[in-house]
C-alpha cells in the first residue's frame, strides 16, 4: 500500500490561501444575488447585505421607510425592497383584514424561504468554483519528496479546505440567514430627516386596537397605510407625546431636527444647550426655544446663570429647585402644567456662573449633591408627574428608593407613574419599574461641535402617554447619524409590570 507523505509547510500556506479564495467566492455571491418575487400586493426584491448586525430589513423607497426587525443570526442584513404596490391590495391591509396580513406573511415567508435555497446553493457554488480556480492558478513548490509529492498535495490537500468552505457556505445561509422568533422590537429607518412617521404610522394602528404594539402584523398594517395615502400621514391625535433632549453643546445645526421631531409639541430639555453658558454661546443657540410649544428647560454642567436668564426671557420655562425662573429674574411656582402634566425640575450643582469667569466646576456629583436632591424631591413628590435634571447619578438614590417604596404597597393601575427625564451621558435610554420611568435622550448636538471627531449619532427620545392618571405608553428612541442622514427609531412599549431597560438604537456607520 502505498503511503503519502505529510504535506510540507509550503503545502499547508497553498491550502490556506485556496480556502481564502473560497470564502471570498461565497462572500461575492451574498453581496451580488439578489432576487426579485411576485406577491398579492406587489413586487419585491430579496438580497443581503453583509458585516451589519443580523436583522431582516423592510424597506420602501415609494415612502422612504424602512422597518428592521432583530432575529438574523448572521452578522449580516436580509434585506426586503417592496418595489411596486398593488394599491387595492394594499388598501385590504391597511383596512386590517386579518386573513389579508397571514397571506401576506405566509407570501413573503415563501419569498424568503425559496431565496435562501437558491442563495445557499449559489454561494457554496461560487466557494467551490473561486477555490478550484485558486488552487488551478498556484502550485505548491516541489520539495524533496520530488514530484510524486508536489502531485498529491495538487490533487488532495487542496480539496479539503475547498468542500469545507463550500458545505460551510450552504450551512451558514441556511441556518443562520434565516430570521427566527416572532420578529418583536423593531428599529424604523429612513434616509431623511423626516424622523419618526413610521412610528406614527404604527401608531394609527394602535389607537384602532386600543394598543400600542409592536408586532409584525402591526408593522405590516402600518406600512400600508403609509404607502395608500403617503401625503397624509396619521397624527398623534389623541395621545399626546413629549420629546425630550439634552446635551446639544452648541450644535445649532440640529436645532431643525429637533424641531421636526417635536411636531409643535412639548421639548423637555435636560441640559447642557451650551458648553460655557457665555453670553457669545447664548446668541447661538436662542433659537432652540422655538423646537418647542413649550420649550422647557433645566441646567445642565455646561449652562450658566446668564444663559438660563436669557433663555427665561426668550420665552422658555427654565425650572430650578426654588421654581420657575421668570423673566423678571424673580422665581414662580415649582411645579408648572405642560402637556397635562405637573413638571419641575432641579438643575445641575455644577451650573457655571458668570461672577467667576463661567470657569468650569467638574462633573462630580457628590453624596451631599443626592441628599439634597432627595430632600427637595420629597417636598414634591406627590405633586408632580415628570421631573427633570441633568446629571441620573443625582437621582439614583431616589428612583431606587422610590421603587422599592412602590413595590412593597403594591400599586395599582390608578396610581400614577412618575417620569424621570435626563441628561449628561450622550446616550439614549429607557428604565422603567414599578411605575417609575426613567428617560434619557442622548445627544441632540451629536456630542456638541466640540466633539464631532468622534463621531457620535444625533438622539432623541418622544414618550407617548396618557393622561389621568399620567400611563406611559411607549418611548420612542431616535437617533440621526449626522454624516449620512439615516435616521433609526425604535419604539419600546412600557408596561408597568416588567422591568425595562434599553440603550442605544444604532446607526449604520455611526
């Protein structure tokens, strides 16, 4: 019997970079099949997008709308374009029609199942076919086996790596590509500034059900809605809804976003609109007051006494912990009516102050800084349905002091839940427990012009609710990558009886 000798290091090098070549062949079929599938209610376009976080992708270009649904194993985006919509169709979706959706998703499953056999196969193809062309393309040097052995490494040491990376292809579009679950949690996307009409489109579905939900089925409704009557897109009628932002630092160029956002609406803003507070930074940044109706406001570690002055007298509620600053320079009630809800605020005990130069005063907050928190939060703490600062750490004690409070009585759905809106850590998200909710909306200024090489997203948070007694519903994350313009928003159902915690929505390429 003949016996083969092991394959040299030159020969192990060969097979690697034949295997490399059959990666990159699998590679170059997931970035170029795509595949195009007749539904009831139109047209689509299936593809993949890789090296993005798995998700399947809904996307229409007639509305500039996208949906991103979690649930794709791969590090890679299924994504679905709807490229022409039959209109009667998509009116018999819109209307609700039960039977209508479960067709429909059994359509677009029957897309998504019958593309990914054909990718599977196409991408083990092309790893098979790149390899062979590597391996045909570079020889292995002879070494002093001679050339018996510079013929077996040719014909078996480079079949190994080659049929492996092949059968790997087929096995990782298969299993991983393959969205999975009942597809909750979903991120809204679009390419303008236009931020969130599809969370409003969602919403139109959700005051018909009597719910805000997140399901596919929804998703799927809302679409059709949006795409029947692009032009009149649903408002937030009945249910009114706070945006709130804070950290712009100087960053004026945002202001439209936040604006828009808005939608003639209530701002809370938690502080930090400029970096020093000085009276040349004021000037820039006083057209913030109109992004809202009204604009409301509380100090951050950047804001100084001259800017909360000149903010009070733009028009802005500026809340302190001895109340509303008035223009006058005298202060007013504590607690004020915004949206239908009591709202006060206590501003940052690092404010900057112009009798010393608006010189910076740290970001330490200390133990006597959350006692004294704790003891003008007690003053009016059955009074107020939001409060807002600047630093969370102030209010850690509290929030966690307060919730223990509440899940030791027992509360019901007729005491009301109490909002925390914050500011200071650049990054958006969402704690809620026991009827305590805790917001905070990022950076509406990308991190300020100070810090736009680091590259930070645009954000900002929109709370849905109701009132009597103040219900959270749901708050919408929103975040704007500055350099591209893509918008992501995810909306996130509160429920007063499951813990909540959620950070950061991200944008491709921010």
């Amino acid at each position: 019997m003949r016996r083969f000798s092991r394959p040299s290091l030159v020969t192990l090098l060969w097979s690697l970079l034949v295997a490399v070549g059959a990666v990159i062949g699998g590679l170059l079929a997931l970035w170029s099949f795509s595949a195009g599938y007749r539904l009831s209610v139109g047209t689509i376009t299936v593809s993949v997008s890789p090296f993005h976080h798995g998700a399947l992708d809904v996307y229409v270009p007639l509305v500039d709308w996208g949906v991103r649904f979690p649930g794709v194993t791969m590090p890679a985006r299924l994504n679905v374009g709807v490229q022409a919509v039959d209109r009667e169709a998509a009116a018999a979706i819109a209307g609700g029609g039960a039977a209508t959706i479960e067709t429909l998703r059994d359509e677009a499953t029957e897309a998504i199942t019958s593309y990914l056999k054909l990718l599977a196969l196409i991408a083990g193809g092309a790893a098979l076919g790149l390899g062979l062309l590597v391996a045909a393309a570079v020889r292995p040097w002879r070494d002093d086996a001679g050339p018996r052995h510079g013929r077996i490494a040719r014909h078996r040491w480079w079949a190994i790596p080659v049929v492996t990376v092949a059968l790997g292809w087929v096995a990782a579009v298969a299993l991983l590509l393959a969205p999975r679950g009942d597809l909750p949690n979903p991120v809204y996307y679009a390419h303008g500034a236009d931020i969130p009409v599809a969370l409003e489109a969602i919403e139109s579905v959700g005051r018909s059900s009597g719910q805000v939900s997140s399901g596919f089925e929804d998703q799927i409704q809302g679409l059709a809605r949006l795409v029947i009557d692009p032009g009149q897109r649903p408002e937030l009628s009945d249910r009114p809804r706070l945006t709130i932002a804070s950290d712009m630092h100087n960053n004026v160029l945002l202001t439209p976003t936040l604006q828009r956002a808005a939608a003639d609406g209530p701002v809370l803003f938690a502080g930090d609109l400029t970096d020093t507070g000085s009276p040349l930074e004021i000037t820039a940044v006083r057209s913030v007051v109109k992004t809202g109706k009204p604009f409301v406001f509380v100090a951050g570690n950047h804001d100084s006494d001259t800017s909360l002055q000149a903010l009070a007298e733009e028009g802005a509620i500026v809340l302190t912990s001895r109340g509303r600053l008035l223009p006058s320079g005298l202060y007013g009630r504590r607690v004020v009516r915004v949206g239908g809800l009591r709202v006060a605020g206590y501003g940052s005990p690092n404010l900057r102050r112009a009798s010393s130069g608006y010189r910076d005063r740290g970001t330490e907050i200390t133990a006597a800084d959350q006692q004294a928190f704790a003891t003008w939060f007690e003053t009016i703490v059955d009074e107020v349905d939001v409060v807002m600062l600047h630093e969370p750490s102030l209010a850690e004690p509290v929030i966690e002091r307060l919730r223990a409070e509440r899940r030791e009585q027992s509360v019901d759905a007729e005491t009301p839940s109490i909002l925390f809106v914050l500011g200071d850590t650049h990054r958006i998200a969402v704690d809620a427990a026991d009827g305590v909710l805790a917001v905070n909306g990022g950076t509406i200024g990308a991190g300020g012009t100070g810090n736009l090489d680091e590259g930070q997203n645009a954000s900002l948070a929109i709370v849905t609710y109701e009132r009597g007694p103040f219900t959270p519903l749901a708050a919408d994350l929103v975040t704007l990558n500055p350099g591209t313009g893509e918008t992501v928003a995810r909306r996130v159902r509160i429920d007063r009886t499951t813990p909540l915690q959620v950070r950061d929505p991200a944008v491709p390429g921010g």
